[in-house]
C-alpha cells in the first residue's frame, strides 16, 4: 500500500472527502475516500466510517449498486455499525431487493433496540420497513410497523396514511 497518493496521506484524502461531501460534490468525495483507502488506515473504526461515507456519497448519486458494496464493507468491518445497517436497507429498497431491505432495517433496530441517540432515524427505519413489506404484499406486517412507527411519532401523516389503506375497514 502507497503511503501517499498526489503527495497526500490518508487522512489528509479523508478530510477533503468530506469536504467535498459537505459540497454535495458527492463524485469527488467518492474519489477523495477511494484514496483514502487505498492508502489504508490502522484504525478500523476510521476505516468503517470511509467504507461507510463512501457508500454515501454512492447512494447521493443514486449508484444504488456501489452504495450496497461500500455499506456492506463497513458492516463487515463492525457488525454493530447500525448507521451502515440503515444505509443498506435503503439501498437495497432502492434496487427493490425488499427482502434483503427488510433484514438490514431488522439489524438496525436489534444492534440498538432503544438509543435512538444512535440511531435517529429509528422511525425511518420502522416506516421504511413498512413500506417493503407492502410492497411485498404482507399487509399484516407493514402494519404491524407503521404502528410501530407511529408508537415514535403518533403525528406522522405518512404513516398514518398508509396505515389507513392497508387496515380493514
């Protein structure tokens, strides 16, 4: 492994990588993270945040594919890492493998059942559940999870509505 890329280092490539994240230039934040990489890091939680924002910045330019890779990357260097877990349930509802999209937004909820400190977006992951179930016509449990979804949020318009057309009247 290089230990610099251009005359910079990893971190250094990291950091314009976000830069350019907070730019929205999501195509030069891929390559700034993809430098970074390839120079390499000891420090695996560094690692997983770069594997992890890289398959971010995928997903912002809607390489739904790529995101996947990168996502499950991170995952694969910390199986806890519930942000990475999230992104892949979106991407694979994205790509409409709704099953696998079920099993990651499930993972996200059970690495850290009751933070939402950790996971903000825990009503993001029960909605999005939600909606692959009923995509893949299981009303009983897209159900079960708009409630869950409103059990955070009982003023969630969109849960609410989508609760009103797959409930029995």
């Amino acid at each position: 492994m290089p230990k610099e890329i251009e005359g910079k280092d990893a971190d250094e490539w990291r950091g314009d990588g976000n830069s350019c994240i907070s730019s929205k230039n999501y195509q030069q934040a891929i390559e700034c993270f993809e430098n970074a990489i390839e120079i390499g890091f000891k420090d695996k939680n560094i690692l997983k945040m770069i594997l992890y924002s890289t398959g971010s910045a995928y997903y912002s330019i809607e390489n739904y594919h790529k995101a996947i890779e990168y996502y499950n990357k991170a995952v694969k260097k910390d199986s806890n890492f519930v942000y990475a877990w999230y992104g892949l349930g979106l991407a694979y509802s994205k790509t409409n493998n709704y099953k696998k999209a079920i099993n990651c937004y499930e993972k996200s909820l059970i690495v850290d059942p009751k933070k939402p400190v950790v996971l903000p977006n825990r009503l993001g992951a029960w909605k999005n559940m939600g909606n692959a179930y009923k995509e893949l016509k299981n009303h009983g449990k897209a159900i079960d999870c708009y409630k869950n979804a409103l059990e955070i949020n009982p003023d969630d318009e969109e849960v609410k509505d989508s609760l009103k057309i797959l409930e029995p009247k």
